[in-house]
C-alpha cells in the first residue's frame, strides 16, 4: 500500500523487511540521532503536538511551494518516530500531505514495539503536520 509519499513508502519497505522488533525499535532510534537540532523558538504553543505524552514540537516551512519541516521531542523514541514523518513528509506539498494515508503506519510493524501512548502519540504527530500543512495550504 502506497503512503502517498516515496520517501516514506521507502521508510515503511525498510521496517516492514525486518521481522525482529527490536531491530525495528534501533532503526527509530537511529533516525532520532539523525534529526538535526531544532532552533529553540521552534518550542512554541502552535507547534506543540497535542495528545502525546512526550512534548514534542513541529513546524513546516514553505519553500517554492514545498514543506520542509523541522521538529524535536524530548523522548528519543518519539523523536525517531517525529523523524520518520519529517523524513518522509520532507518534500512534499501541503496537498500532498494532507492526503498521506495513516494506514501506513500498521505496516510499520512497529505497533509491536511501541506502547499504546506511543502508537497514539505517533497518529496525533501524523495529524499535527496535516493540519499545519493544511493550514498553510489555505494562506498560499
């Protein structure tokens, strides 16, 4: 099943190929190392994701009609999971983003992983960029 995003379909092929968990769970902590540092002014009201037990903060910036995003968290896991979508939304336009289909994230197979908070935590981050995308969509 296609995301709607090739970075991310990309992401998803790669977690779906392992059958060990844990190897999943290194892979989003990987990705947590690899997300460059978030300016501190990120860490604002209307960046802030609701919904998640981590604070976690994420801001889209427009560039030629296309999102480039940044973001950080404060927990190492949902900073891999925040990545994950930065690295697979990066690129895309707001439409785009908008029409991503969550459904990808079952084929994470990292619901096995994650805590139920976590998994939720993971939808609400998904939900958060749509909506700022679509915010932005409508003031361009």
């Amino acid at each position: 099943m296609a995301s709607g995003s090739a970075a991310l379909d990309e992401i998803v092929a790669k977690l779906k190929g392992s059958s060990d968990p844990k190897r999943r769970y290194e892979y989003v902590l990987w990705l947590a190392k690899k997300l460059p540092p978030a300016p501190a002014e990120l860490q604002c009201e209307s960046n802030r994701v609701k919904g998640c037990v981590s604070q976690v903060f994420v801001q889209p910036q427009l560039d030629e009609g296309l999102l480039q995003w940044q973001g950080d968290a404060d927990a190492q896991i949902t900073k891999g999971l925040l990545a994950l979508l930065i690295t697979g939304l990066n690129g895309l336009s707001a439409a785009e983003v908008v029409a991503v289909d969550p459904s990808f994230m079952a084929e994470t197979g990292l619901q096995a992983s994650l805590t139920p908070s976590r998994a939720n935590g993971f939808l609400n981050i998904l939900r958060h960029m749509q909506a700022q995308a679509a915010a932005l969509a409508a003031t361009a």
